[in-house]
C-alpha cells in the first residue's frame, strides 16, 4: 500500500493528520478512501493556508509622503505602512495565453501594469493600491500577514471599504535533508558543457543584475484567478516584488528581478509537460523530477522564452516524491543549480492562491538558478568551478535554509552572494547583465480594458 505525507505544520496538518487516522484506523473500501482525499482538499482549499484568526479593517491613506509618489497608509490601529512606489516590469512586456483555444499575445506596457504597486521595506510589504472606487488594498504584509477586500462587508460610517487581515501558514523550520536543486545531466554531459564554459571571468564587470524571469502560471493558479489577465498580472507582480524585498539583501552584487514575461494557462492540455500521480488526482500530486524534466523541453521548443534568463513554473499542484511506497510532498519548488542562460533555466515551485504561501519559495529557487546553494552545503561538481556554502552555518537561517530565524529569514547570506558574484563573471552568463527590452512574440495586441 502507498501511503501520503501531506503538510506537517498548522491546521492543514492537524486536518492531515485526523483524517488520515480515521482512514488508517479501519478497512477503508476504495470509495472511502477517496471520499476523505476530497474532503482533504476541502480542508487545503478552505483552511490549509491559514493559521490565525483574521479580522476586518477598514484602512486610510492618511497623507502623501513625498513627491515621488510615497503614502501614509494606516492598515489598522496598530498598522501603519510608508508606502514607496515600487516597479518590478520592464518597460515593456508580453503576457501568452490563449483565447477560444487560439494563442494570442497581448503586449503590455510596464508603467500601466505596476502603477498601483507600493512596497515598505522596513515592514517586508507588498500591496497593489488602488482608489478608483474607495481605498482597495491586497497582498503581503511581512512574514505571514495578508490582507485583501472584504467584499461581502459593508463600508464604515465614513465610508472606508473593508478589508480582512488574515494569516497565512509559514512552513515549518526543517533540517537539511531533502535538496530542492540538482544538476540536470550525466557526467559525459557535464564535461561538454565545463569545456564551453571554461575561461577567465572579467572582475570588471559591473555588480547590478536584472535577473529576466518569465513565469508559467499553471492551469490551477489562473482557475483561481478566474483566468483574469489583469488579476493574475497583479498577483505575479506582489509575488516579484516581495522576492525582490528579500533580494534587496544583496550588496555584491546588487539583484533585482525584472518579470519580463508571464504565460497564463487556460487549458490543462496545454500542460503536456505536468506528470501526475495516478490515484492521487483529487490531491493534484504531481512528480516534480520528471516534471521538471518534461518542462525543460517544452521551453526549448517555444521561441518567446528564448529572450528570458530563467523560465519559472508557478503551480497550484502539489509538487512529490516516491520514497519506496510513501508519496512525500515537502518539495515546495525546485530549479537546476547555476543553470540561469543555459539551456536548463527553468524552475518551479508552488503557491496556493491568496496566501502567497510561495513568496519564500519562489525567491528561494530563483536563488538556486542563479547558482547559490543551500547554506552549509558543499560545492556541487557544476558549474565549473562552484564554490558552495560550508562556511555560512544552515542554522543560521538565512534565506537558503528553511530555518526560518528572524530577521535571517529575509536575507541572503555571504555564501549565496558569493555564488551570484563568482556566476556572472563567466562568459556564459553574460545574459544577466543584459537588458532585453522585449521579448519577441508572433503576434501582439493591447490588452482590452
């Protein structure tokens, strides 16, 4: 018998764990087992990524701080942001998708996308802003706190719009036992391509990089997001940003990621690449390695990704393993170590929409791409000329742990700074250094509305 192991934190664990020893404990027929994975879903779609009691609010701006776009936004009695304008797109960019099963490709402009995007650094906040019918807030507001419109509530006396602050669920602390990155081919491989990356680097070079990712939004994410392109637009640039809150950390060399492209998935046809795990579809399990694998070929056939320094997979699935007869799914993400411009740049991780449960992840695994090991690990045998992390402790809890200590949590450490420096001063990241204005696509057209 194969058994799962689900979250092992919060009440989705405690959910978890109640029914799956009310399975375990009789002779369960097939028709009940598969009767409590549903309502296992119902309890990760309802309360699994939520672990506090939320509240409503009714938040105002209380003045505009600078000429440069800067507000006082009161949350709460006991919340007060100093909002600065934040940007996370180049000037231009392309969303891919769909319409009646025929792709098309609608071209965006940069400064449209972003003009609602705020962030406050000292707070680790991210929130779209907006005031065209009352004060609208949502996104990040720190390590778990989120807020978002509460529509089925009515307005103050004073006619400010309410809105609920709720928790989403950190993922527990965890030993270094599992690795979230790799290299992505045999040893003959590795030697052909070491040949082709060997030379000197060039100190010189300069020490800011914009990053270009493009992100895949999987089917199950923009279902949740009603397939909107204005929603999902928004919600990947909350999540870009606050990874760039965190990134921000990084002085040698300074990164910041830009989001050049965003593909929104409208058919789960269009997921050839997805490999699910075949009794566990009512749990969206998938097998992230051969996944991975199948996605890494799929980007090297479509030519709008050709532009992008990395191609980043954002699924509402539940990324597992086989560990003999036990489904494991604590691989939250994964990514090709160093494999940023080459012919492996993808990644992935999950995310649970309205939670940004994944912002930790996604920053994490972008990391990896760009060559940074866990914290405490040695140097991996790819790229030539790696340098690993042995020397910055896992214990310390820095960003390439999953340790989670304040306030290390929102930083990089030494090593994985290291890392990025030692990456971009080879011939063969060059990519990193530039900036694509835009992506080519087949065709284009302004977004309606």
């Amino acid at each position: 018998d194969h058994s799962y192991v689900g979250p092992r934190s919060g009440v989705g664990c405690i959910a978890y764990k109640v029914l799956t020893r009310l399975v375990n404990s009789v002779s369960a027929p097939l028709a009940v087992m598969k009767l409590m994975r549903v309502v296992w879903v119902f309890f990760l779609l309802t309360v699994g990524s939520y672990g506090e009691a939320s509240r409503v609010v009714y938040p105002k701006m209380l003045e505009s701080r600078t000429a440069n776009g800067g507000k006082v936004l009161k949350i709460s009695e006991d919340l007060t942001l100093n909002l600065e304008k934040s940007s996370v797109f180049p000037r231009e960019f392309f969303v891919y998708t769909t319409l009646e099963n025929t792709p098309i490709t609608y071209h965006m402009l940069g400064a449209e996308a972003e003009k609602f995007l705020y962030h406050d650094t000292e707070k680790f906040a991210t929130l779209h802003v907006s005031d065209d019918e009352g004060l609208e807030i949502e996104g990040i507001l720190g390590d778990t706190l989120r807020i978002k419109p509460a529509e089925s509530e009515p307005r103050s006396i004073d006619g400010h719009r309410a809105h609920i602050l709720y928790h989403a669920e950190q993922p527990e602390s965890s030993e270094p036992s599992h690795k979230d990155y790799g290299t992505p081919f045999d040893n003959q491989t590795m030697l052909e391509f070491e040949s082709r990356n060997s030379g000197s680097g060039d100190n010189r070079l300069p020490k800011k990089i914009y990053p270009e990712v493009h992100v895949v939004v999987d089917y199950h994410i923009s279902m949740a997001l009603k397939f909107s392109i204005p929603k999902i637009v928004k919600y990947m640039a909350i999540m870009t940003h606050s990874a760039n809150l965190r990134y921000a950390s990084m002085v040698q060399p300074e990164v910041k990621l830009k989001l050049v492209g965003i593909t929104i998935t409208k058919r789960i046809e269009d997921e050839p690449y997805m490999v699910p795990v075949k009794g566990y579809e009512s749990t969206r399990n998938i097998l992230y390695g051969q996944t991975i694998k199948n996605f890494n070929e799929y980007v090297k056939k479509q030519t709008y990704y050709s532009g992008s320094d990395i191609i980043f997979l954002l699924t509402g699935r539940n990324m597992s393993e086989w560990n003999g007869n036990t489904l494991n799914s604590w691989v939250g993400g994964y990514a090709y170590i160093g494999a940023a411009c080459t012919q492996w740049k993808v990644g992935m991780s999950e995310e649970r929409v309205g939670s940004y449960y994944g912002v930790y992840t996604y920053a994490h695994e972008l990391a990896h791409s760009l060559g940074c090991a866990h914290d405490g690990d040695r140097p991996e045998n790819w790229p030539s000329g790696h340098i690993g992390s042995q020397d910055c402790p896992y214990d310390d809890g820095y960003m390439m742990s999953y340790k989670f200590v304040k306030p290390h949590m929102y930083s990089f450490s030494k090593c994985c700074q290291r890392e990025v420096l030692n990456l971009i001063n080879r011939p063969d990241y060059r990519c990193l250094l530039e900036k694509n204005s835009l992506e080519t696509g087949a065709s284009s057209s302004r977004l309606p509305g």
